[in-house]
C-alpha cells in the first residue's frame, strides 16, 4: 500500500476494530477518523477507543444508520485535514459512506449502488431486472404473506436489510402456525451494540428456497471493473438458522465453474453500477448455475478478508484504502496456497471447562486458535453468526490439506457445558 500523506486522513463509518487492528502501523499515526453512532459509542463503551490504537485521531458521534446526519460532517473533516479516503467499517455504513465519499468527490461504490447492497428487495429488483440469476421471491408484511408465498413448499424468511443472518431462517414446510412464529422470530430479531436505540425501519422477504453448495466471493472492483477476485467454498450449519460453519479458498472448481461465477459477478456489478469499493457476493450454485443469494458492499466478516490474505499474500484492507483514495494498485492473479476456517461450537449450556487449545496449536498448518468463551458464560444453540464460540484457522498447499488440518484443529479444542 502507499501511505496516505500525512497531512491528509481516512475517514471510516462505522468503528471496526478489526480493521483497525490490520491496519495500525502500516498508516501514519493519528490519520484515520471513525464516525460512529453516539449510542453506539455508548453501547460498546468506544469512548476512549483512540487510546487502543496508533493510527486512530478520533472518534466523531454522528448518525449514519438509515440517516443522512453524517453528511454534515464534510466541511468539518475537510476544514481539519483532507479526506484521502472514504471506507465503510460495517454494514449499516455503507450507504452513508457511498454518500459521503460522493459528496467529497472520492472514489466509492455510488449512492444508488449502495442503497441496493443494503436492501434485498432493492438488490432483487435491480438485480432481477439485468438479468442476474435470482431465487423466486417476495417482500413480506406479516404470516399471511409468507403462507401465501410458500404454499407448503420450502422457503426462506429473512430481513431484508439486517446482517450476519441475523433473522434469517429456513423452513422446510409452511403452515399458518410456522407461518407466524417464522415472522415473529424474523421481526423481532434485535442486535443491541450493533444498532441506534432510535427507532429504524426493517424490511422482510421471503424466498424460494435453492438447493445446491453454497459459495461467497470477495471482489475488490475499480471504476467498475473487477480487478481481484476469490471464490470461497462455504459450509452452512443444518436446520432453520443458515449460520457458516466453515469456509474454504479458493474453493477447489473446474474452469467452466470459475468462469460462471466471473460471469455472474461481472453482472452483479453492471446490474448494481457499483463503481470502486470491495463486494463480499453469496451465491448459491444450482443446476442452472450461480444463483444470488445477497451481497455486501464492505469487508466481508468471519475472518474472510484474513482467510484471502494468507492464501493470496495480500493485505485487501490496506488495498482497499489505496483504491478509495484513487491510488494505483496491484494485485496477485492466482493463490499462493488454500485457507480454512472453522467455527467452534458447543452444546448449549454452562462451560465448565475449556481445553485442547495448545494441542490445537501445535498441529500443522494451523495459524489461529481463538476461542471466544470461558468457564461460567452461557452457550446457546446457534441462531445467528453473533452465537458462535469462536474459531480456528489453517492454510496448506491444496484444499484437501487444508480442509483435513482445520477439522482437525477443530477436533482438538474441547468446550464442555452443563
């Protein structure tokens, strides 16, 4: 990455800590700006969150969830020093980040780019229009929408503008009951450190369930063209809630497959007129290829943007920044070696012990063992990516290694509940 001059900052919408992490003296010190909710800060006790690393001046509340109020900050962070770069830290930043670069002249994903990747019924509608391959659907307003829908068929009920699966569920078969607890669980979904306390609005959908492996791809994309791009096998957890097990890159395709997912991306980017950013796509691969499931404008989560680094010897945040600021990047073609991932989990209850961590460490081609709960938390069952009890990460030459190191990992680390 080239440096961002030192009399110049980048602002990021939304705190991420671990970017931040990533990026901490790789960037001059005190050049970047969060903008965060004031609840938020409050919430998640962000107050003193400059202290925690070398590379943050500040943290500015402002509102940018469903709000145009973070806009009114250009002429303060430009009086200050100017504005390299524009980068969204979370998910419910992105539109005010597309905004907010859009107004200082910066590159970014667009407005209506991003106003698309943050609703699904608006990213079904553009998407559907260009001809992208999209599941059967339809935006919901109570239990009677989502029996009409389904029929007694399969399907899928989600929010249409939430994160990390939160209340996304799977029903195998609908009646008036499922049909009701399906929106009551889809509706009341909350994520208290992660939302405003001001009341947002939420929109829902229902959907034909696919059926078919499940992939992401990560695409950095400049001026609308896409420059890198990884496809990452996924392994989704059985039962009503679709929450990632594990991931694997590259995923171990045949040519045709690559090139159908290139394909499809390439629409995806068209259809949205996404311009400059990171896209973070899932697909799921029918009969009748890659069908869109959703995409994100940001880094991806679960350690994906991690997962691409080791496997390609880049550092995409660092890149990203570069191709915010309108700087000149360079990429690998092709991985160096495959990653893996796999999240830990327990049966549901009181831990009481944690162990095999050390032994889990010790084995070959493993790179992280972080385990996310101790004696006396409690576990529940798995509802959303939130649930998780933390994860291990290994790298190896072909995705056979790779995949048999991480279970392996996975086997060693014991949680145990009452």
């Amino acid at each position: 990455m080239t440096a961002p001059a030192t009399d110049a900052q980048v602002v990021f919408v939304g705190y991420n800590a671990a970017y931040l992490r990533a990026i901490d003296k790789s960037v001059p010190s005190g050049s970047v700006v969060v903008i965060e909710e004031p609840d938020i800060i409050r919430k998640r006790e962000l107050k003193d969150a400059a202290d925690r690393f070398d590379c943050l001046d500040r943290i500015v509340p402002a509102s940018y969830q469903q709000s145009t109020e973070a806009l009114d900050l250009a002429a303060e962070l430009t009086a200050v020093r100017p504005v390299a770069a524009v980068v969204p830290g979370l998910e419910y930043a992105v539109p005010a980040t597309a905004a907010l670069a859009e107004k200082l002249g910066l590159p970014g994903a667009t407005e209506r780019a991003a106003q698309a990747l943050r609703d699904k019924v608006r990213l079904r509608e553009v998407t559907g229009a260009a001809g992208v391959r999209n599941p059967r659907w339809r935006e919901v307003f109570g239990p009677e929408d989502i029996l009409d829908f389904a029929g007694d068929g399969p399907v899928v009920v989600k929010p249409a503008n939430r994160q990390a699966s939160v209340g996304v569920q799977l029903l195998d078969s609908v009646d008036a009951e499922s049909a009701a607890r399906a929106w009551e669980r889809t509706s009341s979904a909350a994520e208290y450190e992660q939302v405003p306390d001001r009341e947002l609005a939420w929109r829902f959908l229902a959907e034909e369930r696919l059926q078919g492996p499940e992939f992401s791809v990560e695409a950095l994309v400049r001026q609308g063209e896409i420059i890198f791009q990884n496809v990452t096998a996924k392994t989704v957890i059985p039962g009503p809630y679709p929450v990632e097990l594990g991931h694997l890159l590259p995923a171990p395709l045949d040519e045709d497959t690559q090139s159908a997912f290139g394909t499809a991306m390439r629409a995806l980017v068209e259809a949205t007129g996404y311009e400059t950013g990171i896209l973070h796509a899932e697909w799921i691969l029918t009969e009748s290829g890659p069908t869109l499931v959703e995409c994100a404008g940001r880094c991806p989560g679960d350690y994906l943007i991690d997962l691409n680094d080791l496997a390609y010897g880049t550092r995409i945040r660092l890149t990203l920044i570069d191709l915010l600021a309108g700087r000149p990047v360079s990429l690998p073609r092709a991985a160096e070696q495959t990653s893996a991932i796999r999240f830990l989990a327990a049966e549901p209850g009181t831990v009481t012990d944690v162990s095999g961590v050390d032994a889990a460490q010790s084995l070959p081609g493993v790179r992280v063992v972080e385990v996310d709960v101790a004696a006396g938390d409690e576990v529940g069952p798995w509802a959303s990516s939130w649930d998780r009890a933390g994860h291990v990460i290994a790298t190896g030459p072909d995705a056979d290694t790779t995949r048999r190191r991480v279970l392996d990992a996975d086997a060693a680390v014991r949680i145990t509940t009452e």
